[in-house]
C-alpha cells in the first residue's frame, strides 16, 4: 500500500528537473546514469506473479481506452503483453537472465583488435516504451583471454532486453566487456533509429543516432581511425 501511494505521488506530482518537465526530459532523452534505475526489491516478486499483475493492469489500460476486451481479437492481448514483457522485450532487466561468458585462452596469439560488427539488436526507450532499432558494432583487444563471438552478441541483447536510453546501453555493454574481458581496451559503437522520434514528436524518419565508447588504447586517434576503416 505504501508503495502504491509513492508511486501514485511519482506519478501525479510535477516533477521539475533542472527547469524541465517529465515531458520535456522525456522528449530530450535525458540519460541519468550507467546502472538502469531499479528499485532494491526488484526481484522479490516472482516471474509468474509479475506477469499476473502486468495482464490485470494493462487490461485496465485498455478498457479505460474504452476497447472492447470480450472481443476474440482482444481478449488475449493482457496476457500477451504481460509475456512479452518479462519474459522477452524486457528479460534483461533480470540479472538472472545474464549471459555465462566462458572465457578461452588466446591460444592463436592473436594481439590485435578483434571487432564484431552489425550486431542487430531490437531495443525499447524508456521515456516512450517505442522500439529502438539499431546496430551494435563492438572491438577489443585481448588481454590474454579471448570470449566465443556468439557470446558478444548475447551481451548486447541482454543489456538491449530493458527500458533503455542509448548512452547507457552502450556505456553497460562496455563495462560488462571491460570486466569479463580483463582490459580497458574495448570499444562499442550503437548506431540506431528511436521510433518515439520517428513515428511520434517531431516524426523525423531519417535521423538516426550514434554513440560510442572508446577505452583503453581505443581512446587514441590512430586506433578510432583503424576501427572506423573495419566498420566500412
Ligand atoms: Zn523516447
């Protein structure tokens, strides 16, 4: 009850951040950090009960729409949505649901950048709860250790897998490369097209946003360079 009153207050009282409203922060994509904000108790509930609660509460959404939710076409779609939710679009928010990376040794000696390019990754703004489209191009260098490449792909998905805003599902792939990877040399390159911009506000269609990040011996521009001319 408690919480439900907190959230009630989230959700009624203007919030003003610097000068700006929910709205206008929203719009501008205003990113907040690198850990994806969640509360301590996140995981208290179960999977099941989750998606219990999530039918019960977009069935509301629908019926205060005023759709039709006895209709065949319809009536399904709460539970749909709750599925959808935890156990796809939204999985990766559960740390239990992170990839195992094994480790192999870099038994070919291989020392220079290794780069996975075009991963295709299917993502969701968390200002919107629109789609984000994009491509995830990453490149390290190993430390000794070399990880499977489907593995690299995996990585993204998972951190994809959540209510997300650009710059930190490329600063979250990056930090988790950096860790399993044992280096600093990493890089991660996100170019991708944010439906909230393009089908809604100001409908641009053509623009698509980058971002990046470049540790270690990637952060020189000798190294930048090399790794654009891979990713021609
Ligand atoms: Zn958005």
């Amino acid at each position: 009850m408690k919480h439900q009153e907190t959230m009630l207050n989230t959700l009624t009282k203007e919030n003003r951040l610097n000068g700006f409203s929910d709205e206008e922060i929203g719009d501008e994509h205003f990113y907040s950090g690198l850990e994806t904000p969640m509360r301590a108790d996140a995981f208290k509930v179960s999977d099941e009960e989750k998606k219990y609660k999530i039918a019960g509460l977009f069935a509301e959404i629908m019926d205060v729409m005023g759709l039709d939710l006895t209709d065949d076409s319809l009536k399904g779609t709460p539970n749909r949505v709750a599925k959808m939710y935890i156990d796809e679009i939204f999985s990766g928010l559960n740390p239990a649901n992170k990839p195992k990376a094994a480790l192999f040794d870099n038994k070919y000696q291989y020392n220079q950048m290794l780069v996975e390019k075009n991963i295709t990754f299917y993502s969701n703004c968390e200002h919107h709860f629109v789609p984000i489209i994009g491509k995830a191009h990453i490149a390290y260098i190993s430390s000794g250790k070399v990880i499977g490449l489907s593995k690299l792909n995996r990585i993204v998905q998972y951190f994809a897998k959540r209510p997300q805003v650009q710059e930190r599902l490329t600063n979250q792939i990056a930090a988790e490369l950096t860790e399993i990877l044992d280096t600093k040399d990493v890089a991660v390159i996100i170019d991708a097209k944010h439906l909230c911009v393009s089908s809604r506000g100001i409908k641009d269609d053509t623009s698509a946003t980058v971002t990046s990040f470049y540790g270690g011996v990637f952060n020189t521009p000798n190294k930048i360079a090399e790794l654009q001319n891979y990713l021609k």
